[in-house]
C-alpha cells in the first residue's frame, strides 16, 4: 500500500493516496508541457473536463509544482517577484 496524506479539502480532512497526488501532478505537467496552455489553465482544465472544484485540488499541489506556478506569473507579470529573488538579464 502507498504512503497516505491527509489534505483539507473544504473544511474536512481526507486521507488520499501519494500515488493520486502524483497522478494530479503529472496530468498537469502533460496538459502544459507542449506549452499551449499555463499550469493554471493546465489546473483549470483538469478540473473542468474532471467536473472537480478547483478549491479541491489546492492541496494536492506539491512545492515544486507551486514553484513552476509561481514562476510562469512571475513570467507572465501576473504577480511580482520578490526583490533580489532573480538576477538582471
């Protein structure tokens, strides 16, 4: 049996398996990798297509998938960066 989580998932806690956490990660990391969609469309299309509630899977998103968020905004000027955080180019 894999190892189990605990996440909160509007307001209760659930018990999910790791190997669904990577499932989530890794249909998301498919849906962007040609580059025609962002991690967050790449999100919100799974949710979609998935008929789940996007504050659902908040929690079944790792540090290094929040990472690769973080930085497309960034990117994209969708939030700021903090200062010193990346060298001038």
């Amino acid at each position: 049996m894999g190892t189990r989580k605990t996440v909160e998932i509007n307001g209760n806690e659930i018990v999910v398996q790791e190997t669904q956490i990577l499932m989530f990660q890794n249909e998301i990391e498919k849906l962007s990798s040609n580059g025609d969609i962002s991690y967050l469309e790449a999100i919100y299309e799974y949710c979609e297509s998935n008929n789940v509630e996007i504050d659902t899977v908040k929690n079944l998103i790792s540090k290094n998938l929040m990472s690769k968020i973080t930085q497309e905004a960034e990117d994209r000027k969708l939030i700021k960066g903090e200062p010193g955080a990346r060298l001038p180019i």
